[in-house]
C-alpha cells in the first residue's frame, strides 16, 4: 500500500522524471529521427492509451518482434503503464519457437518489425486470432491492420506513471532454451527498478551519458538498461543491426560515450579492420557479459582507447548480478595481468547484495583458495520472480534458498569469483578436472583465431579428453598442431586440446556457441550425456 512513507517501486517513474527534468533534451535518437525526453513521453502516453483502447489491462500479455528501434524502447513504458506485462522476443528464433513463445505466454497483441515478417507467416493459423501490428522500418507493411505510427496516433490519456504492487509483472522474458523448450522468467517492477539503479552505480552513467544500443533489448530487457538510461536522464541511440561498421559509425557520429556487448560482439568489433580510423570523441566505456570474456579479447578492446568493466548474471537475475570492481592497486599492473582481473565475474552489485560459491551438495561455501571449485548461487533483489506456468523448475532453481546458476566458479583470496565452467561443460580427464574456459583463454591469445570452444571427447585411456573447435581470421592458416602446441608451452599439457578442427561454431540466437552440439557430434552412439 501507498503512503506518505511508502511508494511501490516502478522504472516507469524514471519517464516520468526525467520527461519534468529534462523535457527537451534528446531522449531517443535513431539514424535521423530524434525525440526529446517531452516528445518521448507523448509517445508512450499515446502507445499506453492505444493499448488501452484495443482492451489490454492488467497482467495482459503484449509481445514484440523487434530490433533495437524506438517502438520497442516506448514499449517498455507504454505497455506496463496499463497494467501489462511485455514479452520481448528474440528476433532470430525459429518460426516454431515464437509461436510455442506466443501460445505459451497468452499473448494478446504482437508488434512486428517487417523484415521479420517471414518468421510469424508460417505461424498464422497456430497463434490465434492475436491481433498484429506493423512495425514499418525497413519493409512495408505485412499484414493486415494499422502500421505503429498509425497505431500511436491517438489523443493521449494521463496515466499514473507507477503501480501499487511493486511485485507485479512487467515483463517476461524466456530463455534461448538449448536444451529444451525455453522458460518463461518473470520480472517484477521492484527488481527492474533496483537493478536498472545498480547498472548506473557499476557502469558510472550520468546525465551525459551516450549509451548505444549494441545489446538487444530483448535480453533481459537490456540488461534493464532500457529503464536505467531514462533514469539518469542520458541518451539512447537506437540501432538496428550490432555490425562493426554502423557500431563505429554511430560512436563516431554521436559522440557515444557507453555500450554493452557480450563477446560475440566485442570479437568483431576488436577485429574490425577499419578500427584505426575511428576517431571517438568521447572516453567509451563497454559492459560485457553474457559469456565468460577472453583476457585477449578485453585487452584488444582497451588497446583502442576503450574501458571494459565485465560483469556476470543470467536471464533468471535481470542479466548482470556481479561486477568485477575495480581496486586502485592494479592500476600498476602490467596490460595482460589486468586483463586476467578483469576477466573475473568479482563481486555482486550493490543493489544484488547477495553471492557466493558453494558446494551444491552441502550449500557450505567453498574456501576462497581460487582453487576449490564449487556453483555459483545468488539470493536478493534481482532474482527472478519465478518460472512463468513452471512451479516445478522454480523449485527446484531456488533449493536451499539460493538461486542455482549451474555455474562452477572458485572464489580467490580476496573474495572475487572466477567462471571456470558450466556444470555439463567442464571435463573430467583421468580423474583432474579441466576448464574448458582456461584452455579457450590460451588459444584465444594466438594472434590467428577468432573464436573457439573446447568441449570433451571420448578418450578409451582417459575416459574424456579436450578437443578445440576453432575459427581462423581472414586469411590465416594453421594446423591442428600449431594449436596444440601453442597450448603446452602455456598450460599443463593434460589440459592441452588432444585434436583441433577447424570451422564455423555452432551459435544460438543470442550469438553464444552451442557447445552441446559440438559434444553431440563427437559422442554419438556412446553412453554420455551430451546437453
């Protein structure tokens, strides 16, 4: 209940804000469109009351196809303005999984991009009557009824930019599902509104601040960021592809000052040939996650005049819970040892609280020898509400307490914790545990690879042994024995890669490699779980 010391917690008061703060500087700005902070307030308003219009009210599901544009920033206001709840889907699924997304979650409206067109004409007849509209940016429209403008244009309403139970949804976001159909995460208005305020504590945005859109919105909502850039009253600018080349342009032309980009992003970016042209205006400071970083990728980025701050999360805990903070003292280190560091997941957010590396057999916390193994688990303000229609998993996810992540991780001396593995992906070769994160680290230091994932392969002698799937640069050429040996002058020779194939990694639609593919090839026909 409200009172006079008491108010729900909701990012939509962030709009609100800064719409009084700031009415007339630029909020939004998308090749060459711009809204001021006034002008994207109207719109929203307008967005709310159209949706109000077409019946959607409280806990109503309203889904989106779409990429980083500003119809799918607005709605992440306009939409739990009345009372519902957004289903941000991602844009590269497969036509079967967004319609078991648009089933699964009672979605009531379906806002699509065109150009994606091809993926909801397959899955007309299994969806429903849910009504559709246009989202007209680089393809005319595709289906029947009004384009988003044409929606959006309606007389305005005033709402109530809060709610009055911080603990209702406001969006829900399904996993990429790699090993079985995706889960539902719901998150809450409460825990968008504090981790949305912890991402402008880790990440040091003000006012100023410039954030380009490289992260998709539909993960994890940006990381919250859709809200927290509004919060601060800074500057987003929208793009629809995450290519090196209009990354680039983009920092260039508007002087971007921040970005978030898991690996899969930074490795083009670090390898973009046109890199040394680029001249930024501004200091620019990257967020990455999604994927433990190599130490040599970080290093790449920095070399260019870049900051990169790593952090650590997942879809269940609002994207990042942990920060590797940094400390005074290793400004003296040497480039690579602070690369290593920042390598790290550290610590957990101010506004998490809660992190730690246990036994999962006992929940006793391991010592911190950043030796001793053990799984991540978190508990605090932005754990995920449940799994959506799944009591079951939500269970069985928050045993003991905790929130499991099935990540294996050692906490060092000082108490920052280190990724070593997923629990299904570390190996097990003649009774020694090997990271198959330590071993991609090493091979990502040779100058003439791209990327790379280590999996375990059948060994009759040791039961399983590391095999490296590499991509090569442009116009490199190395053999499987160039890899192997660059790893045994560097790391104990049991943990060298035993073979090296060479080729394209399998990715899911969120661009992190199927590594249980990969195992699924090599352990066909044997008696070994591959997922």
């Amino acid at each position: 209940m409200r009172g006079t010391n008491y108010e729900p917690l909701s990012p939509l008061s962030f709009l609100e804000r800064s719409a009084f703060v700031f009415p007339d500087k630029k909020a939004v700005i998308y090749n060459d469109q711009s809204f001021t902070y006034a002008e994207f307030k109207n719109r929203v308003d307008r967005f709310a009351t159209a949706l109000k219009q077409q019946g959607i009210e409280k806990g109503d599901k309203v889904a989106f196809l779409c990429p980083n544009l500003p119809p799918l920033l607005e709605a992440h206001y306009a939409v739990p303005l009345v009372g519902g709840v957004l289903v941000s889907i991602n844009i590269r699924l497969a036509s079967q999984e967004v319609a078991y997304i648009l089933q699964h979650s009672e979605s009531k409206m379906l806002f699509v991009d065109t150009e994606f067109a091809g993926i909801i004409k397959p899955i007309l007849g299994e969806i429903g009557d849910i009504k559709i509209i246009n989202i007209c940016d680089v393809e005319p429209k595709a289906f029947d009824g009004p384009d988003y403008e044409e929606f959006i244009a309606v007389e305005p309403e005033e709402f109530y930019y809060g709610v009055d139970d911080e603990q209702q949804p406001i969006t829900l976001n399904y996993t990429s599902g790699t090993t079985g159909k995706p889960k539902g995460v719901l998150y809450t208005h409460r825990g968008t509104y504090l981790n949305a305020l912890g991402e402008l504590l880790e990440f040091q945005c003000n006012s100023s601040t410039t954030y380009l859109w490289t992260l998709p919105m539909f993960h994890c909502n940006g990381w919250c960021f859709t809200w927290a850039i509004t919060a601060i009253g800074g500057t987003h600018v929208c793009l629809r592809k995450a290519v090196p080349e209009d990354i680039y342009r983009n920092i260039q032309e508007h002087g971007v000052s921040h970005l978030c980009a898991a690996p899969a992003v930074l490795i083009p970016m670090s390898n973009y040939k046109g890199i040394g042209d680029v001249q930024m205006k501004r200091h620019l400071n990257i967020m990455t996650a999604g994927a433990p970083p190599s130490p040599t990728v970080i290093k790449n980025m920095e070399s260019v005049g870049c900051t990169v701050m790593q952090t650590y999360g997942l879809t269940e805990v609002y994207g990042p819970h942990s920060v590797c903070e940094w400390q005074p003292q290793w400004n003296d280190l040497d480039i690579d040892e602070q690369a290593k560091i920042k390598a790290r997941q550290g610590v957990p957010y101010i506004t998490a609280v809660y992190m730690d590396v246990v036994n999962p057999s006992t929940m006793e916390p391991v010592p911190h020898d950043g030796e001793t193994i053990g799984e991540i688990v978190m508990r605090g303000n932005n754990v995920m509400a449940g799994y959506y229609k799944q009591p079951e998993d939500t269970k069985q996810a928050f045993r003991g307490g905790w929130f499991h992540s099935g990540d294996l991780a050692v906490t060092h001396p000082n108490g920052y914790v280190e990724i070593k593995d997923r629990m299904k992906d570390i190996i097990i070769s003649g009774g020694e545990n090997i990271s198959t994160v330590e071993v991609e680290n090493v091979i990502y230091q040779h100058p003439g690879v791209l990327e790379v994932a280590v999996v375990a392969v059948p060994d009759e002698k040791w039961g399983e042994v590391p095999k490296a799937f590499v991509t090569l640069k442009e116009g490199v050429s190395l053999t499987a024995e160039d890899i192997i040996q660059f790893c045994r002058e560097r790391i104990a020779k049991f943990k060298a890669p035993k073979a090296v194939e060479f080729g394209e990694l399998p990715k899911t639609s969120t661009g992190k490699i199927m590594k249980y593919k990969l195992r699924a090839k090599e352990w066909a026909g044997r008696d070994k779980k591959v997922n």
